[in-house]
C-alpha cells in the first residue's frame, strides 16, 4: 500500500472510531462548520405558531426556546391556542418536527450552526394529557437522533430538547418509560421535592400568582428575596426556571421586571415580540 494511500486509511479508522467522517480534502474547507450568529438561550418565544412564521421567526431572532400548544385530532397532532383554530394543515411536523430536522442535518447536527447546546421546544398538550402524550411519544421515536433522549437513568444529549407542558395527566405515563425523548415542566411546587432534574428540568409557573409587582415603582425586597431563593433552588437541583404572565407591552415596566428576571438568573425570559426581547438582551450582553 503506498504511504498516502495508507495514511489516509488509517486516517479514516481513526475518525470512525471517534465519531466523525473524513470529508474529501477537496470539499473540507468548504463544508467546515462555521458559526452563525449567537443565540439567546435565555430568549423564550411563548405561543410561538402565532407569528407569521412558526419557529422560522423565532430562529431568525436567534431564541433558544420555542412553545408550541398542541391538540390531539385523531392521531394528528394540531398547533393552535384555541380549539376554533385548529387547521389539519397546522401539524407539529410540518411547523416545527420536519423544519428542525432539514436545519440540524444543514447544520452538522446542531439547530444552530457551531452550538451544541439543544434548542428547547417546549410542547403544551391541550387535550387530555395522557394519550396525547402517548401519541407525541410515537411521533418523537419518528425523528431519529433528533431529541435529547432519557435511557435507563441516563441523558443523552441531542440537538432538540423536548418539555412536555399543559395538561398535567401527561406526567404519569412519562414517569412510567424507562426510554422517553422528552421531559416534564414542573411547576414550583415541585422544588425541593425528591424528582431529579432528569425528568423534571424546567420549573415554569404563573408571574401574577407569586408576585405582586409589574415592573412599575421599586421590586419589593421580600419579593426579590423570594425570587432568588426560588431560582437558587431550583439551580441548586439542576432545574432551569421560566414564568409566564409577565408584562409583555413594550415600555419600561417590562423592561424593569426583565432586568430583574437576568438578576435573579431566571433561565428563560417569555415573550411574544421577539424582536423587543432580542434588542433587550443584545443591550445587556446576555446571550
């Protein structure tokens, strides 16, 4: 064997072994991975199918979340906010399964180019909890390699993770899989209990339930306080914290409940204008 040849061989079995594929020297610069524009993690895109382009808007904004309500019809899964607007065409592959999957195969395995990190998608069941989940569980083993994947005890990591939200009856036949490729939305309530980040990695509740203030006037200090003991909780377990509720109108008082949102270290801020969030933490250097 000439000694290129057999240096390319050995070459080869070496990539093999750790994963990767030997690209022809030609066509390796080109294909390369780059990065693209930084994402904000922290960006939550709530009631994301209502804008003119599901998922497709939330990317260009470069969120790190996205939300998705979904109906069980038959054995479709619809995207809607209310029962009045479901549309057999409105399903969650083609708004967001089929699209994620063309864009992490594009992107050499990530949702966004050079980031590893999973976008989240963060899916509300609004029928009954149980067989919807069932029935999103059989289109989820459908997108091979897609979806961070829970096995035996055990995360593995993938390029979307999957939060299931909404009706709560989802939870028991969840905790019942040994192999499931998506997790549960806890609430408050559940901090400090025994449930291990691994089925529970998202504590989500209600803003106006908790907390008094709307961002006008001076953040109560027993209400700041309490926020940071509620996100110091959940980190301490592993858990990343949303609320939902929060003032959503462009102005200062959303801009004030939002700084202290990224004071308190709240993972994940909510939002429906995508452009105002966006702006906001680009200002504040928060990816």
């Amino acid at each position: 064997m000439a000694l290129t040849t057999r240096r390319r061989a050995l070459t080869a079995f070496g990539a093999a072994l750790a994963g990767t594929v030997v690209l022809p020297a030609a066509r390796a610069l080109a294909d390369e991975p780059t990065y693209g524009p930084r994402p904000l993690w922290r960006a939550h895109a709530h009631n994301d199918y209502e804008h003119p382009r599901p998922l497709l808007d939330a990317l260009e904004h470069r969120f790190g979340s996205v939300e998705a309500d979904i109906y069980l019809v038959g054995d479709q899964l619809l995207v809607a906010h209310d029962p009045g607007d479901l549309d057999p065409a409105r399903t969650l592959e083609s708004l967001y399964l089929d699209t994620l999957a063309a864009r992490v195969k594009a992107n050499y395995g990530s949702v966004y180019r050079g980031y590893r990190r999973p976008l989240q998608l963060l899916i509300d069941i609004k029928t009954e909890g149980a067989s919807t989940y069932l029935e999103l569980d059989r289109h989820l083993r459908r997108c091979r390699g897609l979806f961070t994947t829970y096995a035996h005890g055990r995360v593995h990591p993938g390029p979307v993770t999957a939060v299931i939200s909404g009706d709560r009856a989802a939870r028991v036949p969840m905790e019942a899989q040994s192999v499931r490729r998506a997790f549960y939305d806890g609430r408050l309530a559940d901090l400090g209990t025994s449930t291990p980040a691994s089925f529970v990695p998202l504590i989500s509740d209600n803003w106006t339930r908790n907390f008094t203030w709307l961002g006008v006037g001076p953040f109560p200090a027993a209400e700041r306080a309490r926020l940071n003991g509620m996100v110091s909780a959940a980190h301490a377990r592993g858990q990343r914290v949303r609320f939902w509720a929060t003032p959503d109108a462009a102005g200062p008082a959303r801009d004030a409940l939002w700084g202290e949102l990224l004071a308190a270290g709240v993972d994940h801020l909510n939002t429906d204008d995508l452009a105002g969030l966006e702006a906001f933490l680009d200002a504040h250097g928060t990816p």
